[in-house]
C-alpha cells in the first residue's frame, strides 16, 4: 500500500489555507483532484469523520515481468514497436509545437481562475465559520436562559411551598383556638345546665335556692387518707431484672432486647412525663408481649416502677400522681447497669 499522488500545487494552496497536510492530501484524493473547491467541500463534509487525520493507502502499481519469452518473440515485438514509438514522437513534436502557444494562456488563465476559486473557497470556508460561531454562541445563550428558568421555577416552588406550609400552620392554629374555645363554651354551657337542673330540683322540693344573696359559701369536703405507698429499693430492681436474665440466661439477645425496650419506657416517661401514651401500655401489644410482658419479671419490673395493671382494659398504666423521677431515674441506671455488665445475674445464688 502506497500513499496517493496529489496535486503539489493545489495542496500547498489548502496548507496556506490553514488545513492539515493529512487532511489536505486526504481531501483531494477523494475529490478526484479536480479543483480546490471540491477539496474543501468534502473537507468541510467530512470534517467530523473519526479517520479524517488518517493519510489514505492505495494498492502500489507492482510491473510483473515473464521470463518465459523467447528473444526472437522479444526482437520481433521490438521491431513492431520501434515505427510506431516514432511515429508517435513526430506527432507529439508536432502537436507539441502547435499548443505551445495556447498552453501558456491557459496556464495563464488557469491561473487567474485558481486564485479567484481560491478567493471565493476562502470567502466560503470564513462564512460557514462564522455560521458555526454564531450557533455556538446562540446555544451557549439558551443554556444559560435555560438555566436562569429552571432557577427561578426553583425559587418559585419554594416560595410557594414555604407559603403552603405556613398558610397550613395558621390554619391549624386558628383550628386549635376555636376548638379550645368551643370546648370552653361547651364546659359552660354544661355547668349552666346543672346549676338550672339542681335549681329546678330544689324548687321542686320547696327548698330554698342556693347562695341567694350571693355570697360566697365555702365548700367543705372530706378529707381522703392517702395510702401508705410502699417504698421501692434499687435492691428490688435489681433483684427483678436478675430473675428476668436468670430465667432466660439461654437466648442472651431476647433478654438485651427486653433490657433495651424497659430502658425505652423509662427514659420516654422521664423526658415526657405528661404525656399519656407513653404512660399506658397495652398488654396485648404483640411487641410488647415479645420483648417484656412474655419474660418472667419483665411487668413485674415495670409494676415496681409505678406502673398499675388494670385487668378490665388490659392495659399498663402510670398514674400523673403516681410519677417518681427519683425512681425512674435509679430504674434506668440499674438497666444500664444490667445491659453494661456481662456477668450480671449470673453469678448471684
């Protein structure tokens, strides 16, 4: 395989241009090397090819000569040859003298023809430039307006999403308040209806109304003896939690999961300890018979930090009045003492 042969001139004239000398060669073999004009069309085509730097091959012209002809066969063509490479010499001699003079006008006119194609293929190639300038530029334009649009449709969405939300909030405050004061009016208008209906009763009854003159009459009730509450010890917590992990020494995981869940209670009632639900357990619970209530001394543990079974909801429930921090707080550091220590229970008789 060979490299084509081009045209020197016209090749020299795309290198000045600017064009690759790979390119160039490339152009005008494939454009038949007929003009410049041609050339830089098809460079102009084919410029995003992916082999466009590539110098194209051609199969070599290889002359094969036999040497089975015999020298008689070889004297005799020569012979036949001979008059006519002669004859053909006078011929171009003479037809060579005959075009001397229009050849040197054409090279002349050829001359002035290639500088104005070279003129006109340059003004060409500058043109199809500046039109791939100016869609650069107008793509580069329209990224970016596109991206000030997705910009400001963001910004947009946020602001409304920021003014659902507190359009969302004031409504549920606004519902609160009447909701409060409903109930307020509610409550009155109950406590009216029992203050008529004691009235009427005791109209009924003849007897005379209450406070007729006003005046604030002291009611006086009776005084409730609180029970003696039992005093709960650490002893007794720890002594519960060892015979949760004694009973259930063989499964290690179910007890640390038992542990974990009464520290969970615990510590909910410490930080929360106004709210209900997480002072009411229901016994029926399938996580909670899981983790505690189906491990002996799980309820119990709870019980003895102030938790009370009510056998008719079937439920766990710690009273407001019945809160001692000081015991919840000694219960969570005995279970965090349990979880921390491996050998906890096991040793003890």
């Amino acid at each position: 395989m060979a490299v084509p042969q081009v045209d020197k001139k016209m090749l020299s004239e795309l290198e000045s241009m600017g064009f690759p000398t790979t390119r160039s060669i490339r152009a005008l073999h494939f454009s038949g090397n007929s003009n410049l004009e041609s050339a830089v069309n098809w460079l102009l085509e084919h410029e995003s090819d992916p082999d466009i730097d590539q110098l194209p091959l051609i199969p070599r012209e290889i002359p094969i000569e036999c040497g089975d002809t015999s020298n008689e066969v070889r004297n005799d063509i020569q012979g036949m040859r001979d008059p006519v490479q002669e004859q053909k010499r006078e011929e171009r001699t003479e037809t060579g003298r005959q075009n001397e003079t229009s050849q040197l006008e054409r090279e002349l006119n050829a001359d002035e023809q290639e500088e104005e194609d070279r003129k006109r293929i340059l003004a060409l190639y500058k043109q199809k430039r500046d039109e791939e300038g100016r869609a650069r530029e107008q793509k580069r334009n329209q990224l970016q307006d596109d991206q000030r649009e997705r910009i400001r449709a963001s910004k947009d969405l946020m602001e409304a999403k920021r003014t659902l939300e507190e359009n969302q909030r004031k409504r549920m405050m606004e519902s609160r308040i009447a909701d409060q004061e409903e109930e307020k009016r509610a409550r009155e208008r109950i406590r009216q209806r029992i203050a008529d209906d004691r009235a009427e009763r005791r109209r009924r009854l003849g007897l005379p109304q209450e406070n007729p003159a006003g005046a604030s009459v002291p009611i006086i009730t009776p005084t409730k003896v609180k029970p003696v509450e039992r005093v709960v010890t650490s002893e007794q917590l720890r002594d519960c939690l060892r015979t949760l992990k004694k009973n259930h020494k063989d499964d290690s995981a179910r007890v640390t999961r038992a542990y974990q869940t009464l520290l969970k209670i615990i510590a909910n009632i410490v930080k929360n300890p106004a709210e209900d639900k997480f002072r009411r357990i229901r016994l029926s619970n399938p996580i909670f018979k899981d983790r505690v209530g189906n491990l002996q001394g799980g309820t119990e543990f709870l019980e003895l930090c102030g938790f009370q079974r009510l056998s008719a909801s079937g439920y766990l429930v710690m009273p407001r009045d019945r809160i001692d921090m000081t015991l919840l707080n000694a219960a969570g550091v005995e279970i965090a003492s349990a979880m921390e220590n491996p050998y906890f229970g096991l040793l003890s008789k």
